[in-house]
C-alpha cells in the first residue's frame, strides 16, 4: 500500500518523547505511513554547492539521498525537533537543508501538507527562559513556507533535560534542573516527563493527525510511495 504520512523524528534519545509523539500523530491519520529516524542515517548538511541545480538530486553520497527520494514522493509528513541550545536540532535542520534539492525550476516540495511536533526543556510560556519551543517551531514553519508546503500546525511537548537522567542532576554545579525549574528543584520533584503523562498531548496529536488526514482529502492526489 502507499504511504501518505511519513513521520520524521531529529531526536537521537531511542523511543524518545518526540518519537511516540510523531508516531501517535502518524496514528492518528488512520492512513498509511512511516516512520524514520534521522539518528539511525548518515546524513549531512546541504553544501550549498548548487551541484542540484539541473537534476534536483543531490550530489551528497549519504543516506539524504533515498530519504530525499522517498520524501519526494509523500504528500504528507511529521517532522519531529527537539530543542538542544534553545534552537532547532541539528538533524532535523539538516533533514530540512537537504530537501533543498527539489526547489530548482520545479518547486518539487510545493503542496505537500504538514505538522511538527517540538520537544523542549524549557518550560513553553516561561518568562525567565528562552522561547525554544517557539523558536524551532517559527523555524519549520518558515521552511515549509518557503518551500510552498502547508503548516498545519505543531505540537509542543515538555520533555526532559538531559541532567534529570545524568546521574548527577542533584549535586551538579551547572545543573539544568536548577537553571529551569529553581533553586530548589531536584531530579525527584521535576520527575520524569512523557508525552503520554498529560491527555491533552494525546488529544492534540489526535486532532493533528485528523487534519493531515482531512488535509490530503481536499489536495490533488499524488503518486506515493509503494
Ligand atoms: C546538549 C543538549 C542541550 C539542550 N539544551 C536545551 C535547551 O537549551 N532548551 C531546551 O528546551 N531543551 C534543551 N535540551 C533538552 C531537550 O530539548 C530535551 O532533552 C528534549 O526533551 C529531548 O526530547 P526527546 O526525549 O524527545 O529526545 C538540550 C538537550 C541536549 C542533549
């Protein structure tokens, strides 16, 4: 059968709080899809060397290139980021970079419809921390934009900072935990998130999977992937 919905996920932390969100998302679709895992592909960023220009196919010999194939193909996708340094993560930037190979001449992205799901540290809304979630949201949202696909939302997670599972959260003397929640947080009362622990993430992946699916009801059918 075709896949419609591929779900991409940056986060390299194994069945991570953005993987089992993308996939809940992919679920949701009630339609043919896949999941990928950037961290378990070697792939490079774009070298800007225009070596695409004519073929829309990068010169780059990684693994970006049957990915790059096979994205070509689906009308609909997840992407899923994490949020290292308060930006985007580097795989799913360079996922995004690698695309670029379509765009010459045939805008070979255009009219592909989908969402992203953001894991942060940093507690979404905080006066005192940065927008991370919002940043690499503003960051995938430009990029679909720029390259004629349509954002149909995101889903924000509160994951986990790394030093809860250090081993050294507690005593560490530049602790994120302390940095995030307080001078009195410990690994004990921050606790362990997941994306399963709060109802309305499941219900929000619910409705984000439903609008990619009534989404590629109303575009023009593409030929997908077998
Ligand atoms: C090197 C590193 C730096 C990080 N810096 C930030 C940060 O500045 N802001 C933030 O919100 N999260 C930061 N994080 C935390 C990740 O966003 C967090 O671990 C996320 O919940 C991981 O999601 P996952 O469980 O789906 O892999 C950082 C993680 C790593 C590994």
């Amino acid at each position: 059968m075709a896949i419609q919905v591929l779900g991409i996920s940056g986060s390299p932390i194994a069945d991570s709080n953005t993987d089992r969100a993308v996939k809940a998302v992919l679920k949701s679709t009630g339609l043919q899809t896949q999941f990928i895992k950037l961290s378990e592909l070697e792939i490079s960023p774009c070298r800007a060397c225009l070596g695409c220009t004519e073929s829309n196919e990068c010169v780059v010999q990684d693994d970006g290139r049957s990915l790059a194939a096979f994205f070509r193909q689906v009308p609909a996708f997840v992407l899923g980021a994490y949020t290292p340094y308060s930006s985007l993560d580097a795989r799913t930037k360079t996922f995004m970079e690698r695309m670029y190979c379509f765009r010459h001449q045939i805008g070979g992205n255009a009219g592909k419809v989908g969402g992203s799901v953001i894991t942060t540290a940093c507690v979404p809304g905080a006066a005192n921390l940065p927008a991370a979630a919002e940043t690499a949201r503003t960051q995938i949202g430009y990029w679909m934009m720029e390259e004629g696909m349509t954002d149909l939302g995101s889903l924000v997670i509160e994951g986990n900072v790394p030093c809860i599972r250090c081993g050294h959260g507690d005593d560490c003397k530049v602790s994120g935990i302390k940095m995030l929640y307080g001078p009195d947080a410990t690994v004990a009362s921050v606790g362990v998130k997941t994306f399963e622990g709060e109802d309305r993430l499941a219900a929000a992946a619910k409705a984000l999977g439903e609008k990619i699916r009534d989404a590629l009801q109303r575009v023009a059918p593409r030929e997908a992937v077998e």
